[in-house]
C-alpha cells in the first residue's frame, strides 16, 4: 500500500519560526522499505507518529493506499507501530503479546492461535510462545514486537528506530534478519533512523530530512551518488569538506569521500599531486582508517583495505601523495 504525505506541517512551540515538520511532501512506494533518514531534531519521528495518527497535522494531508486518513483514527488507520523500547507487556506471554490486538479485535480463536503459529516460524522463534519478555534477549523481543504489529494484518508497518537499544553487533544481527523479513511480507515499511548504514542496507527508497524539511529524497544510490545539497553529500557517506574560493569570490567546497582518495609514497614525478602527512592510523577489522594533514590546514579522513596499506607500507608519521579519484563540488548551495 502505497503512503503518500502532502505537505505536512506540525509546531509544538507557539509563535516559534521554525516547525518540527515544515511542509514535508514524499510518497514511500508500495510494497518496500522507506527510510525516513536524518540527524536528530529533523521531524522524523514527529513525522512517522503523524502518519499513525498519533499527532495530529497543523495542515497538510496523509493517504494510505489512496485514501485520506488526514482525520481518521489511529485504530482504524490499519498500520503496525513498533517502537525503539519495545513496549511488550512484560506480564504477558510471547503467544499473549502476539495475540493481544487480534484478542481486542474479538478475532477467532483458531484464527488467532494460527496467526501466532505463522508469525512464530516466520519471526524465527517457534517454541517461544510460553516464555515471557524477561526471559528474551533484545533482539528476540524486537522480533516479538515485529510479530505483534504484523498479527492483525496492517497496511503499512512503521518503525521508529527499532535497532536503537540494541548493542552493535545485534543492530547488525537484527538489520540483516529484518532485510530477509520484508522478502517474505513485502508489507510497505517506513522506518525512522539516524544511522546511514541502516538506512543505506534496508531500504529501497530514502526520504533524507533536516531540520523539519526534506533535503533530498529517492533511491538510496541516488542520494549517495548524486548528492543535491552539501548536507546530503556531508551525511550520506561521511565525506571530507574541502573549502576554496571561486575567481568571483564565491565559496567554493569539495566533498571527498575517503574511499575515494588514494595513497601513494613520494615519487620524483608527482609534482601534480598533493602531498600530506599521516597523523593517525587506526586498523578496524579488514579496513584501516587514516587521517592525513594536507599543507592547506585541511585534514583529509582516508579509508583502505587492510591488503592496500600492507602493500603500500605506508605507517603513522609517513609523508604520502593524495589523489582525489572522485569528488562533488559545490559553489555556494549549488552542484558544477
């Protein structure tokens, strides 16, 4: 099911200039994952609970599957939540914490016991029904919260930062676990994070906000590849900014990205090259992650694999050349 916002608007502040959604517009297509991505403090979340209908527009529109549920109440909405926190009745079985919105529904009881069964296998968690949230590590319980907000069917999932409480090797665990999930449900899903990686891995389609407005949206290589501002070429990919000034005097920034710079040791002919030092050096797993201080001022963060820093010998304190294999430019706000 398609989920369309029409310029949407919601202040939380009085007489403020600045709103926590500012007219966002962007449809997430059906069937997919749509990342709603931005720093904390972009309107994501205000803009998800806005779309279950948890708060309500200052003006603007929200249709799901072609209707208008501008006004229409959050239990008739037919969408699924799940929250960073989990929210699981911690006095409720698994079987009852999946059950409990088909069981407020009045569902069938064979329907019931056999959607629980379903989402059980499908959740990866068969046997688990007769333990209790305690019992569970983080990442089961968010398979569990996942399971729920599937039991009665919904339109449309929605996910507000669901990998947040979770440790770091889980959050891979679980985005992995997620990614083969939607193969099998196909349910159109947005989800609310900060963190590029996930949104990158996950989705089909980005909605990239800052400060309560969108800044770019489209697929994910869209976003990274052809960056439409210096804040999304800043976000999406950790670039270097590289500042100079135009002959009109105007502004002018290069953003690098630091898997696109390569290193070399000094030669007689590379005159055309920009010669640094490398002031840090740290080894993170098969990568190795530099940073190398260029005769500008400027300090250049620089990404290689484990093999290419062995083959170039290259260590801490080393002068290196920099090449610049690939770069965006902006003058002032706007790409040459």
């Amino acid at each position: 099911m398609t989920v369309e916002a029409r310029n949407l608007v919601k202040n939380f502040s009085r007489g403020s200039d600045v709103a926590a959604v500012g007219g966002v517009s962007f449809t997430a297509p059906e069937g997919k994952v749509t990342s709603l991505l931005g720093p904390s403090g972009s309107g994501k979340s205000t803009l998800l609970r806005m779309i279950a209908g948890l708060e309500v527009p200052d003006s603007g529109g929200i249709s799901i599957a072609g209707a208008d549920v501008t006004k229409v109440p959050v239990k008739r909405r037919e969408v699924g939540f799940v929250f960073q926190s989990y929210a699981l009745f911690k006095h409720m079985t698994v079987r009852d914490n999946i059950a409990f919105g088909m069981e407020i529904r009045k569902a069938d009881k064979a329907k019931i016991e056999a959607r629980v069964k379903e989402l059980l296998a499908l959740i990866q968690l068969e046997g688990y029904e007769n333990r209790f949230p305690a019992q569970l590590s983080g990442g089961q319980r968010q398979r569990i919260a996942l399971a729920r907000a599937l039991a009665t069917e919904p339109k449309v999932l929605l996910l507000d930062e669901p990998f947040g409480a979770l440790d770091a090797q889980v959050r891979v665990e679980l985005r992995e676990w997620l990614a083969g999930f939607h193969e099998k449900t196909r349910v159109t899903t947005l989800l609310v994070t900060h963190d590029q990686e996930e949104a990158l891995e996950l989705s089909q389609h980005v909605v990239l906000l800052n400060q309560g407005l969108v800044a770019q949206a489209g697929a994910p290589h869209e976003l990274y590849d052809h960056p439409a501002s210096p804040f999304v070429a800043s976000f999406l990919g950790g670039a270097n900014v590289l500042r100079s000034r135009a002959q009109d005097g105007r502004e002018v920034r290069k953003f690098v990205r630091p898997h696109d710079v390569r290193l070399a040791k000094p030669q007689a002919n590379d005159a055309a090259l920009e010669a640094g030092t490398v002031d840090r050096l740290a080894r993170i797993g098969g990568n190795v992650k530099l940073t190398v201080s260029l005769p500008s001022g400027d300090a250049m963060s620089v990404q290689l694999s484990k093999v290419e820093l062995d083959q170039l010998g290259i260590q801490l304190g080393d002068r290196v050349m920099v090449d610049v294999t690939s770069a965006k430019v902006f003058v002032d706000d706007y790409a040459i």
